[in-house]
C-alpha cells in the first residue's frame, strides 16, 4: 500500500512514498562546500583515465600470461572506460541532486 509523503517538522524529515508500510527517512541536509563540490567534478578525468589504463594495464598482463594477444587488453579496455563512465555518471547525478 502507498502512502504519500509527509513533513515531520521536529526532526526535520520528510517521509517518502513507501511499499508496504515501509517508510524511507531522508533527513535536510546542509548545502555542500562549493570546493568540495567541485573537487569531486574535477576528479571525473582522473577516473576515466585511470580505471581505462587499469584495464589496458592488466590485460595487457593478461595476454602475456595466456598468449591471447592482443584480445584481453582490447576487451578489459572497454570494460575500464565502462566503468570509468558508469561512475561518471553515478557523480554527475549525486552532483545535480545536491
């Protein structure tokens, strides 16, 4: 059953539509630091960058170990960058809901 939301003005919460009388709490919070807000954006290249080479890196160590030249460092280079931009993006909507 659904209920709709509710403002709890002691504590500040609000009551999100639930399943099943169950109730997700999300408390007011403070707006972030600018700086840190925009340390945790600059970091999206960095990311990228690293969790492509770390994929490149280890399956390049990969097909040396099995002779799979050059199939493994192709493939684990795409899932880095993957990864890279799924986490990109998990940052970017975190970053826009704040």
């Amino acid at each position: 059953m659904l209920r709709p939301y509710s403002i709890d003005s002691r504590n500040e919460s609000v009551i999100l539509f639930t399943k099943l009388e169950r109730g997700v709490t999300a408390t007011m919070s403070e707006p972030k630091n600018p700086w840190v807000q925009t340390g945790e954006l600059l970091s999206i290249g960095m990311l990228i960058l690293v969790s492509t080479l770390g994929g490149l890196g280890l399956g390049y160590w990969l097909d040396g170990k099995l002779g799979t030249t050059p199939w493994l460092a192709f493939a684990l280079t795409l899932v880095g960058l993957g990864a890279g931009l799924y986490e990109t993006v998990r940052i970017l909507i975190k970053a826009t809901r704040d």
